[in-house]
C-alpha cells in the first residue's frame, strides 16, 4: 500500500468504519427480542396449577384490539376478562399425551406498570404423570418473540423452560400426588 493509502484510513476508512458500526448497534436495538414469563405452581389442596403469564401491556393491548376491531385500554378493564381469557385459550393450553386440552379457569388481571399478569387455573387429575405445555403467546405477532416459564410442583425445585415460535411445545413429566 503506498504512503498515501496509509493516510487514508486513519482519516476517512476509520470514522465510516465507525458510523457503520454505529448504525448496526442501532438496528439491533430498534428490534428487541420480546419475551414473557411466566410461572405455575401446583396446589395439592385444589388439584390445580395455578398460573400467572406476566406479558407487555402494549402487546396484549395490540393482539386484543385485533380479536375485538377495536382499540382497547387495559387500564379501564371492563369487559376485556371474557376477550383475554378467550384469546389466552388459544395461545396457552394445558394437554394430556392423547393432544387433548385440560379446561383451564380464569381468575383475572392485573396491571403492573408497563406490564400485565394474567392468572389463571388449571385442574388436573392427580394421576396425571405427564402433561404437554403448548405456549404461544405473541408468536404470531412477533416471530422473536421467547416465552420463559417455570413450573413448581411440590416440595421439588422449580423445572425452567424456553418457548419460543419454533418450540413452542413441551412434554413435562410431573409427579402431582406424594405417595
């Protein structure tokens, strides 16, 4: 390289090198990766898991409005418990190992600042020594998107799983009943 590509790069090379790197590190955080998490515990004196999803309050809010035709406000929630219960149903079920889903109950939601727990309740026979989480919430919308879940039962550690729009189901060996 002759003398003068060596002054160069210092002075033009260097800072375009520099902006274009910038310009990648903005990309990237314009597109975050979105995530839910979510926990279930099971309760021995009601045979059920209970469960709560804590998502993005705009998400929910964005995939509602699409079901309903219409903006809607979780900060003024009357009405909304039937259309997120409905809409969580066919994102979020509980089944056995012949692919039929467990009825789940809703108990309600909440608003913790940018986010919203949803609760929710699922019997299940004690017997049951397997079951298959399928969890796709926001995978449609947003096909990043990674849903993190603990499931508690007894006095065992919590088990963690990843969901996301390529794995979105999991079969789960559980032990509900203390022999």
């Amino acid at each position: 390289m002759s003398a003068r590509g060596h002054r160069l790069f210092p002075r033009v090379l260097a800072p375009l090198g520099l902006i274009i790197l910038s310009l990648c590190c903005l990309a990237a955080t314009r597109h975050p990766v979105l995530s839910s998490h979510g926990e279930a515990e099971w309760n021995e004196k009601t045979s059920s898991l209970e469960l709560a999803l804590c998502l993005d309050a705009i998400e929910l809010e964005e995939q509602v409005a699409r079901l309903q035709g219409k903006k809607i406000d979780l900060a003024k929630p009357k009405g909304l418990d039937a259309v997120i219960f409905g809409w969580l149903n066919e994102e979020f079920e509980i089944l056995n190992l012949k692919q039929k889903p467990f009825k789940l109950s809703w108990v309600g939601f909440e608003m913790d600042g940018p986010e919203v727990w949803l609760y929710f309740e699922c019997p299940l026979p004690k017997t049951q020594q397997e079951i298959i989480i399928s969890h796709r919430v926001f995978n449609e919308a947003q096909p990043g998107q990674m849903n993190f879940f603990d499931l508690k039962v007894g006095k065992a550690k919590a088990k963690q799983f990843l969901f996301s729009s390529m794995d979105n189901e999991k079969r789960i060996r559980i032990r509900l009943k203390n022999d």
